[in-house]
C-alpha cells in the first residue's frame, strides 16, 4: 500500500530551502497579515514555499513539452493553463491551501497569472437536488453535475479567452440563480474540491483527465471532525447577526444542540463520504500533505509512477 510513494518527512523537506533565498520573517509576517492567511511563518518557510517551487518545476516542464510538442508537429499553441488540484476532506483546508499556493505565486511570481476555482459552483441546485431526492447526498458524487464540470474543464485546457462557471453562495447553501464566474485564460488554475479525482459513471472523461498536478491533504479522522467542529462554532459566531445565512438559525438556539447537530451532519454525511468516496481517491493524487494538531504538515508524499 502507498508503495508508488517517496515519503519526505518534514526536516528533510525543510533542508530543501537552503537551495532557495527565502524571504525574511518580516516580510512574510506581514505578508500573511495583509493577505488574512491562516498559516504561519513557519508553515511558509518549511512547508509552502518549498511546494510552490516544486510546483512551478511541474509547470516548466508542462510548457517545455507543449513547445516541443506543437513544433514537432507543427501545430498552433494553445496556450493551456496548468491546472493544479487540491482535495481531501471536509475541513482539512483544502480551501486555506489554495489561497496560500494562489497568493506566493501571485506575490513572488507576478509574471504568473494564477487563478482559482472550487468544485462547490458544479453542485446541482437544490431545487434539482430536491427533485431528485438528493439532499442528504449534498457533496455526495451524485450531487454533481459532473457533464459540466467537464465542459468548463475542456474549454479551459482548449485555452478559451473566457470560461463562466456558476457561483455557489455558503450564505445561501445554494448555487446562486443567473450569477456566473468566469476564469479568463490564466497560466495557473487551481481548482479545488473533494471530487476533482473520482471516476464518475457514465463519463466519457473524468475530471482528473485536466489535471496537471494533484494535491491530497491528509490527517486523521479525529482530528478532522475536530477541525469541522470548530470551523462549524466560528461559523455560529460570524452569522448569528446574519438572518438570511444558514447558520443564523443553528446560531440562535443553545449551543449543546447546535453541536449535537454538527456532530450528526460529520457522522452520518462527512464522514461516510471520507470513507466510501474520497480517502479512495488518495493513491490518485501526486502529492500528499499530511497533517497533524493545528495543521501543521509533518509529511509530503511525493508519487514515484
């Protein structure tokens, strides 16, 4: 098992960095505040900015092969993004890791254009959720419109100018009526969600066909449901003066309840979704992070083939 795996353990990753001129303490601490980023300056200097380099030799070496390859054959660039995507579970900071990997690049790389995305836009509506008995399966496969996810995906790599994609709104727990987004031809997408490497039925493609790079993050069942259970009381917090948020109402009865509730939404749809759906997908992925107590990478999992 995990055996088409390199495991780098932390403080040989670490020494990595002495190949690279990393920025200094200060400038990172500011640039974690004036970002909002929930890491450390820490986490950046042994465990991010490492993966960003190695991120961006993946990216060279895709447009190396794209300009041989369109000279061999001596057809027209299409100018294709690399896509990088980052999955896991529920609240193992998926949507933390994107925002860190987009802002170094964006801020130490300006000459990238990077862009992102999550899976979340793709869900169906609840409306069509409902009408095929499909709300409890919410963030299940089946809840996805996996069709077109895939259309968005093959105008992206065709190197369409602009590609819309629906907006999902965590206000309303809904895709948002008639309101798109649009990704605008970047050399960097990162796109993330806890589907992007499962082989949907009926598919002529799957979603992982798009994918340059992929992504795992990784920690322990407990600590997950610890992390979910935390996010879910700051949530509590954010919306209890937010009527027309879904929290309001979790947020405005006692809180034992309100945590009884989250408890139940981990163990009967979270958790069963980890087990049967995504822990699956790991050995798919190219890298694994694997996390520890306060999201603190301990290992990265580098796959050999």
């Amino acid at each position: 098992m995990m055996n088409n795996f390199i495991t780098v353990d932390r403080n040989h990753w670490t020494k990595l960095n002495s190949k690279i001129e990393l920025p200094s303490y200060e400038l990172l601490k500011s640039f974690i505040d004036q970002n909002k980023l929930q890491v450390t300056v820490n986490e950046l200097q042994e465990v991010y900015i490492l993966l960003v380099q190695y991120i961006l030799i993946c990216v060279q070496n895709k447009k190396m092969f794209s300009k041989l390859k369109t000279n061999y054959i001596k057809s027209a660039d299409l100018n294709q993004p690399f896509i990088l995507g980052i999955t896991g579970s529920v609240a193992a900071g998926k949507s933390t890791t994107a925002k860190v990997i987009e802002t170094l690049i964006s801020q130490f790389y300006s000459d990238l254009d990077v862009q992102s995305l999550t899976t979340d836009g793709f869900i169906y509506p609840n409306k069509i959720l409902e009408q095929k008995n499909l709300m409890s399966r919410k963030g299940f496969p089946e809840s996805y419109n996996v069709s077109l996810l895939n259309d968005f995906l093959s105008q992206v790599s065709d190197g369409v100018e602009e590609v819309s994609y629906p907006v999902y709104s965590h206000e309303l727990s809904d895709i948002v009526p008639g309101k798109y987004r649009s990704i605008t031809n970047p050399d960097i997408l990162i796109l993330e969600g806890i589907d992007i490497l499962q082989i949907p039925e009926n598919e002529e493609k799957i979603i992982s066909d798009y994918i340059d790079l992929s992504i795992y993050i990784d920690a322990s069942e407990n600590l997950l449901e610890e992390w979910f259970l935390t996010r879910f009381k700051c949530l509590l917090d954010i919306n209890k003066d937010n009527p027309n948020n879904f929290f309001y109402h979790w947020a405005h009865i006692p809180l034992d309840e309100s945590i009884d509730y989250a408890k139940k939404v981990w163990r009967t749809v979270n958790l069963v979704n980890l087990r049967d759906y995504i822990v699956p997908t790991k050995e798919r992925a190219n890298i694994i992070l694997y996390k520890d107590v306060g999201h603190r990478v301990t290992s990265i999992k580098i796959r050999k083939y």
